[in-house]
C-alpha cells in the first residue's frame, strides 16, 4: 500500500512539474557570458535585461535555463518555444534558428600581455591564442587558418589564465573580456600584469534567436517590444550599466 501511494505521488508530482514547464510561453535559453548574460538577479547581464524586459512588456510569460555554450547551442534550435543570446548569424547556422533580431554590434579582438595585438597576422606569430571553443570566435580563426588555438570551454577564468602562463593571448568579444578581467577575484595579483586590449578585428551583429519551429506571431510581439526598448533608449542605458567601465591596469 505505501509503496503505492509512493509510486502516485511521484506520478503527480512529475505531472505537476511538466504541466508547470510547459505552461509557459517561452524558455529562455542562456550560458554565462560577462555582461551579457549571468545567473542570479543582482547583475543579469545587459541582454537578459533586455530580453526579460521585453517579454514583460509584450506579456509573455517564460522560464530561464543556464546550459553550457555547446549543449545550448543545441538545445535552443531543436525546442519550439526557445530563445536564447546572442548568436553570431552564419551560413552553417542560418537554417537552425528563427533570427528575430540584431541585439547589439559585437567587437571582436585580442586581449593579449606584453603588448597590443590589433590583426590577425601578429597573433599567429605568438605560441597560443586562446578562444572558447564551439563558438564564432573559434570558427573565424580556423577560417583564417590559426593553427596555434589553445580551446577552453568558456571565459569564466580568463584572468587566471593570463596569471597561470596559460596562454598569453585571447580571442573574443572586447567588451565581454573587459567585464571578466573587471570580476575577477584577484585583482592585486591582476594589476601585477600588462594587459592590452587591441582594436577591434572583426565586428558582427549579435543577434537574438529562436527554434526553428518557434511561434511567429510571439515572435512578432518581442520584436515590437524590442523595438520600443531600442527607441527609448533603454537598450543604450543597459549598455552603459554593464560596459562603460574603467579597465584600469590595462591599456
């Protein structure tokens, strides 16, 4: 009898969870990335702000899930009622997604020690560049033939990886580095390196996206708040609260 009553209450709760899940409009898919998106509700991070803002705003209600870059990348195209940011628009990803709307103008560089890296050519000279594997930034290097990558999973460590001799270089988003060498832990031992920020390489649209078999009339209704957020100046004010910043010991 109580092994019964045990096997229906796991029964109703599991309904109870996916009824639940599923009740929602949309799931919000995101990876932790420096100023862009991070768990917690102290500093979401400038494009979470924006999406949940907006989702408010045209009255849709949603759930949020952190998942790793790779696994996210997956996740987000294949579920009908995902979004995720940002996403650099390819050719090899184009068919994946549902492409709602440009988020912001990425600048991609090198942040480097010892001195500044602004083109590609200088940095195949050096023993390693550090990238985040799976990712746009990856793709743009081994296009340009790179052959001294040294792949990480994500940035979280950045500054421990210029303290470690790790690599002595990293190739990405400048603002998104800027953000990870500004929260990292040791900032004395930090201030104790020359880091340079190089000009930026590369710029790209850092666009919003969503399954490919998600609702276009949902659709619809966040790019209309997006676009008021835009004209507001709303989208300009989060910026400012996550990326102007002093970089202090670097240059």
């Amino acid at each position: 009898m109580l092994k019964s009553f045990t096997t229906l209450f796991i029964s109703l709760w599991f309904c109870t969870f996916t009824v639940q899940a599923e009740d929602v409009d949309v799931r919000v898919f995101y990876s932790d990335i420096a100023g862009m998106s991070m768990e917690g509700d102290q500093q979401k991070g400038m494009g979470r702000e924006l999406l949940e803002t907006a989702l408010n705003a045209a009255g849709l209600s949603y759930e949020t899930r952190f998942l790793p870059w790779s696994r996210l990348l997956k996740t987000a195209s294949r579920d009908p009622k995902a979004l995720m940011l940002p996403l650099g628009r390819t050719e090899q990803r184009e068919k994946s997604y549902r492409w709602i709307r440009p988020i912001f103008e990425a600048e991609i560089g090198f942040v480097s020690l010892f001195q500044p890296i602004d083109d590609f050519e200088t940095a195949k000279s050096l023993s390693s560049i550090g990238v985040w594997k799976d990712t746009f930034f990856e793709t743009i290097l081994v296009k340009k033939g790179f052959k001294n990558l040294a792949h990480f999973n994500d940035d979280e460590q950045l500054g421990k990886l210029f303290l470690t001799g790790r690599t002595g270089a990293w190739y990405g988003e400048l603002n998104e580095s800027r953000y990870r060498l500004k929260s990292y832990q040791d900032q004395n031992d930090l201030k104790e390196l020359e880091i340079y920020f190089g000009k930026p390489v590369t710029a790209i649209q850092a666009w919003l996206v969503a399954g490919k078999e998600f609702d276009p009339v949902k659709s619809e209704k966040i790019n209309a708040a997006l676009n008021a957020l835009y004209l507001s100046g709303f989208a300009d004010e989060l910026y400012a609260k996550y990326y102007d910043f002093d970089t202090g010991n670097s240059h």
